[in-house]
C-alpha cells in the first residue's frame, strides 16, 4: 500500500533551519510529481511547494520563496524541503503528498518560536 512519511520537524527558533524528509513507498515515486503541503493551527491547507518527477522543475508559493528548497532523490524514494530562515507563521504541520492522487503523509510538526 501507498505509505508517504514525513520526518524532521521539531522546535527552531525563528531565522533558524530544518530539514524535513518523506520517505515513499508502494508506488512508482520517480513518475510522480510531489508537493510539500501545510496547515497552521486552526486554519486550512496551504500549498508550499512541488516539484517534477525528474525533479528539474520547482514551484514555490510566496511566502516561502528564496528560504526553502524542495528536492528529492529516486534512487532512495525520497522527498525532501530544506527550510531556511523560519519564521514563526511557519509553525504547522508539514505534509507530503501527491494530492492528484490523494496521496498523503502523516504530517511532522514544525514549530518556529523563541
């Protein structure tokens, strides 16, 4: 069965890094496109970022452009954002996902305070 799951969140302080991890298994990963998607406390999803099946391509919402990175690595089935920077309105829960195909991690918890 399908098992996306996120790791590397915890507590930073804010201008601080992390780097999250989603390790994939039981679908072709290296034919999906895959996207970082969060949710602060008491407020809907927000799109973070994505990137191709080749990982050649990228996108970025605003808000976090310039400080974090999406990459991946087929050969280990592997997704990863590096987040650089953070500020506190980045607290929430991280998820990775292929949501054209309702693929969806667990979530890792980021939370950005002094």
């Amino acid at each position: 069965q399908v098992q996306l799951v996120e790791s590397g969140g915890g507590l930073v302080q804010p201008g601080g890094s992390l780097r999250l991890s989603c390790a994939a298994s039981g679908f072709t990963f290296n034919t999906y496109w895959m996207h970082w998607v969060r949710q602060a406390p008491g407020k809907g999803l927000e799109w973070v970022s994505a990137i191709n099946s080749g990982g050649s391509i990228t996108y970025y919402a605003d808000s976090v452009k310039g400080r974090f990175t999406i990459s991946r690595d087929n050969a280990k089935n592997t997704l990863y954002l590096q987040m650089n920077s953070l500020k506190p309105e980045g607290t929430a829960l991280y998820y990775c996902a292929s949501p054209s195909s309702d693929y969806w991690g667990q979530g890792t918890q980021v939370t950005v305070s002094s």
